[in-house]
C-alpha cells in the first residue's frame, strides 16, 4: 500500500477490542490480548489453544476420541480400517495386539500428496484447461474464415468445371462443323459428277435432233443405240445428318463426380498427461486392449472377429453363417459361404466388403451388396490367415515377424514436424543416405525358429526439441552436452516426443515392407520365378534409436523404466537378433578407417572372398570396411554367455 494515501491498523483484540492481540486460540481461531486470556480459557482449559499471534494456525487439531473424552486421538488402528483412537483405546481389550501409526505421520504424507497435487493441478492441469479453452476460441474465431475456404474451393471446382465444359462444347462445335464440311464435299462430288452426265445428255439430245431432220444419208446409216448408256438412272445419295443424342444428367452421380463434403465429425481425445494419467502405468503406454462393447454373437466359440468402423462388426465361428453388428449390438444382417463350410478368416476391405477364406474349396471370396463372388482358388495349399493392405506391398505373415507387430499403438504424426515428413516423403521405399546398406545373404539354417517369430525393436524422431529445451529451462534440468535435450516423461512435451518417435517407428516399418516388396519383385524378375517359390519370406524386422517402455530389475527390485538404445537393439533371451557388421562396434573411428585403408585394397580382399558391394563414395568403403569393427563372433559370444 502507499503509504502516503493509506493506513492499516494492528490486530486488536477479539474481547476488548482495544488492546493490541498478542496471542491466538488455534481453536477457537480467537485474537485475545494477554488480559483477556483468562477470560477465554476460563469455561475448560482443554478446549482451547493459546498460542502466540505469530504462530497462529500451527496448531493440529487432533479428533476427539468418542470413548474416552476428552482425550485427542493421536493414533491410527491398522486392524479396524485406520480409526482414529487415542491413547487408552491402544491399551483396551479391543485393540490388543493392534499396529498402531501416529496421525501425525499420516497427516504429514497426505500433506505432501496434497502438495504434489495441487502443483500437478497448477502447472500441468490448469494450464491444459486454459490451453484447450484458447483453442476452441480460437476455432469457433476462425470458423467463418475457414468455411469461406470450403466455399471457395467448390467455387473454384466449379469454375474448373465450367471450363472444361466450355472445352468440351467448343470441341463438340468444333467436330460438328468438320463433319458439315465432309458432308458438304460428299454433295459437291455428287453435283459434279451428275451434271456431267447431264451435259453429255444435252449434247446427245442436240445432235439426235439434227440427224432427224437432215437429209444426209451417211450420218443416219452410222447412228448407233445409245440409250443403253443413258437407261440407267442417275444415283441420289442421301447423306444423314449427324445427330447429337444427349444423356441424361444423373445429379447423385454428377454430385459425387464434383466432388464430396466429408461429414462433420467430432471426436473428444483423452490427454495423455490428464490427472489420471500423470503417472502412466506401463501397460498403458504399451497399448493395453480396451473394451469397447460386449456382444453376444451367439456362436460357440466365437472364432473370428473383424471391422471397418463400428457400423459394420463381422463375427463367425464353426458354422457357415457371418453376422454383421453395429457397436450396440443389434444384428445388422447374416449371409452365409458359398460352400456351407465354416469361414476359417475374415477381414474387411477399404470398400467395407468382407472377405472370407473357406480352406475346404480352396478359395478366397469377397462378399458383395450380400452376393459371395470367388476372388481367388488356390492349388496345393489352403488358405488360412487374411490381412487386408492397401497397396499390397506386405504379405499377411510378414507383420507376425515385426516388433511390435510393426505398429506403434500411441503414434501421433500431428507430432512430426511438416519439415521432417517433407524430408521423408522422397525417401519412402529406399535406403536414405549416409552408411545405410542392404545387404545380399542367402539363409542356410534357422537356428532357433521361435526367435526368428518374435525378434525386434525400434526408432527416433526429433520433433519438438525447441519445446523440451524449453522444458529444460522452465524445469531446471541441467546436462553436460546441448545435445542431450531432454524432458519429464510424464509432461507433455515428453508425451508429445514419445508420440512423435512411435510415428517415425511406424514410417521405418513401412519403409522397409516398402522395400521388401522391391526386392521380391526383382528377384523374382531376375530368376523367372515368384518370391513364394524363392522362399523370400520375412525372418524379422529389428529397429534400433528408440525408446520403450520396459520392466526391469535394479537394485533388486522391479521397476517400470523407459529405456533409449542409441544404434543399437534388444537382446532379449531366448530371441537374440543377428548382429549386422556396423552394429557390432567400432574398433577404427571413420576418420582413422580413412586415413588406414585403401578402398581399392578392402574391394580385392572382399572380392576374393566372394563379395561384390556396389557404393556411392569411396571413403564409405573404408568407413564401413570389416578392419573398422569388432570381430562378430566374439560380440555374438559376449551376448551369449552374457544370459
């Protein structure tokens, strides 16, 4: 307050209202003088607590004991679900042999939880509120801007339209008046040779009539019958013309040629980081099922299961019918195989027609607008599992083969910079850049074929490192290296990375199915054959630079830890993953393998041995040559008796 405008009086006393309160009753929550202590306290002593003025509310006001008022209850009994008890109920017959635990202990860690959360609700919370607040303002703010570049867009579209109908016109005009043209020479051709003939006839005309009325003998003696070349008549050629025969405008079929609106949908999406959630467990990070819906299907046992959308949920099980749900459980239809055989799989298209595999025909079959139409009839095997994709670059067991079944299940990609997809895009489907390689082996023997199932691992993203170096400054975490950025797992800008991460995981799966399916068409190219035939089927898909999500023991006890492996991957036992020759360790760094090795030197010594390599820059070959690693044998030994 400014002294100059204002003026504070002290604390006066609650009694006498004159002298200045020195002391506090922390339970009356009274100001009273020294004087009027006495007076205070003066009905029963217990049920007061003078203290000085300073220290007022440090009192804990302790629940009374219904038993033996009145004595404060100081005390907790284990064995009678954490009542309060004092003093004497711990020595009545009633609590003999009872854990007792001091109130004051508990009041001081529910303190502490109290604290915590009050600081999770003010800076992780509140500011969750606010932050969705701005944006919905911001939203229903920009809404008119944003529907009036819908409506441009079809404006656009429409303009479009007009243009290229305006060019289909002209160009229709345009045809029209070269057939008239052609029409028009047709005629013209006719015309001419016609009044040839009709000149010749004059001519004949003219000259029989002289010859009637002359006299000489000699011209009459020598007329020849001419009118075999003039009995047939002369030709009409009728030209029809063209005709334009319009079709008939289908306004739902022209509307959905124009283009479509997609339907207004609204979908909430669950905080990672909201106050249930803070402390996320492990199986929810790991992608933990969920219940959506229970429906009685009425098949025992319920053997298949799949959908599109929750409008459209297909079930079967040892009978020839397939029955479509909606998500509440009202049957929507029942169709049944063509064989009357039980349907072994089933899986749904983008289309949203099912498809179904009946091993005993041998067949894969689409069902259509409730007709079944054979896709496929298979010689020597039968078909079993199906898996619908949408390019067909995997084949369905390859995914069985992938860490994580090839999916990251809490990938976001709206957490992937707009610059870092730009850079991916071009790069789909190959190798990349730097000492990346694919490499050429034949397999001769699967040592253990329950790890070849279930071998791999992971990736990394760097979206939103200005937002944890952000973290880092507001949270005071401090690290040795400016490359070490870093953030609280549990806050949302380490939410926002792992999300991040798990999209760039998901992009190098497809990446790799991508260029699996290159490899199989050109060995199969090459060799005349198919890539079934070749046995190129996938042994395992292993990623490395990424962070998950693990249980592990340190210090002897269990903990539920998120584990980084830079350039490296898991070694899990029984499923050890081959070790590739530059993830095995360096012994040489890429400037000394420089300096060392003659790459015309590594090329002969590989050659010799059988090995051809194809690289863009020479340096990579001594970057990567066998001299710049760790013996392999002796890593894959170390990995060995390392279990």
């Amino acid at each position: 307050m400014d002294p100059r405008s204002t003026a504070q009086d002290v604390h006066r006393c609650d009694l006498c209202e004159t002298a200045i309160a020195q002391s506090y009753c922390d339970f009356c929550h009274v100001n009273p003088c020294k004087p009027c202590i006495g007076e205070h306290i003066s009905d029963e002593y217990e049920t007061h607590k003078i203290v000085r003025f300073q220290n007022r509310r440090s009192t804990l006001i302790y629940p009374k004991c219904m038993t033996h008022t009145p004595k404060n209850c100081e005390l907790q009994c284990k064995n009678c679900d954490n009542i309060f008890v004092c003093s004497s109920c711990t020595a009545s017959e009633q609590h003999r042999g009872h854990i007792f635990v001091e109130v004051l202990e508990v009041y001081k860690t529910k303190k502490e939880v109290i604290e915590n959360d009050a600081e999770k609700l003010q800076n992780l919370i509140s500011p969750k509120y606010e932050e969705t607040a701005l944006e919905l303002d911001n939203q229903i703010a920009n809404l008119d801007e944003e529907y009036k570049k819908l409506i441009t867009v079809i404006s656009k579209q429409g303009e479009q339209w007009h243009r290229e109908m305006d060019i289909v016109i002209n160009k229709m005009k345009t045809e029209i008046g070269e057939i008239k043209e052609k029409h028009r020479d047709i005629l013209q051709k006719h015309l001419k040779e016609i009044k040839q003939i009709q000149s010749l006839t004059n001519k004949t005309i003219l000259a029989m009539r002289e010859m009637k009325v002359s006299r000489e003998v000699t011209p009459t003696i020598e007329y020849s019958y001419k009118m075999s070349e003039f009995n047939k008549l002369p030709p009409r050629i009728k030209v029809t013309l063209p005709t334009f025969i319009p079709k008939l405008i289908d306004c739902e079929q022209l509307k959905s040629l124009f283009g479509q609106i997609t339907p207004l949908s609204s979908v909430t999406e669950e905080d990672i980081s909201s106050i249930n959630q803070l402390n996320t467990s492990v199986k929810e990070l790991l992608g933990k099922p969920e219940l959506v819906a229970a429906l009685k299907t009425g098949f025992v046992p319920l053997v298949n299961v799949t959908c599109l959308n929750e409008d459209r949920i297909w079930a079967s099980g040892w009978t020839k019918e397939m029955k479509c749900f909606n998500i509440n459980g009202s049957l929507h239809k029942t169709n049944t195989t063509r064989s009357g055989n039980w349907p072994r799989d089933l899986a749904v298209n983008r289309d949203g027609n099912l498809i179904y595999t009946d091993n005993e025909s041998n067949t894969v079959n689409l069902l259509k607008m409730g007709q079944a139409e054979e896709l496929i009839r298979l010689q020597g095997w039968k078909p079993n599992k199906l898996c619908v994709t949408s390019t067909g670059y995997a084949w369905a067991e390859d995914k069985e083969h992938c860490e994580e079944y090839g999916r990251m299940l809490q990938a976001d990609h709206g957490k992937v910079s707009s610059r870092a997809k730009k850079r991916g895009l071009p790069q789909l489907g190959t190798l990349g850049a730097s000492n990346h390689y694919a490499e050429i082996q034949v397999v001769d023997e699967i040592y253990n074929k329950f790890a070849a199932k279930k071998m791999a691992s992971s990736v990394r993203d760097r979206y939103a490192l200005v937002a944890m170096e952000k973290a880092m400054k507001r949270d005071n975490i401090n690290v040795n290296d400016r490359q070490l950025v870093c953030a609280k797992i549990y806050f949302p800008e380490g939410q926002d990375y792992l999300k991040g991460m798990e999209a760039a995981a998901n992009y190098a799966w497809v990446n790799r199915s991508s260029m699996t399916f290159l490899c199989r068409q050109a060995f199969a190219k090459m060799f005349d054959s198919t890539a079934d035939d070749l046995d190129m089927f996938m042994i395992y898909d292993v990623s490395h630079n990424i962070a998950k999500v693990e249980e592990h023991f340190v210090d002897g006890k269990q903990k539920t830890l998120l584990v980084h492996r830079k350039g490296s991957t898991r070694a899990f036992p029984p499923h050890h993953p081959l070790i590739p020759v530059d993830y095995q360790g360096r012994v040489l760094s890429r400037a000394k393998s420089r300096r060392n090795l003659d790459y015309t030197e590594v090329l002969s010594a590989l050659e010799e041995k059988g090995i051809s390599i194809r690289v863009a820059s020479p340096k990579l070959v001594m970057e990567e040559a066998p001299e710049s690693y760790k013996n392999v044998t002796d890593v894959v030994d170390t990995c060995k008796y390392r279990q």
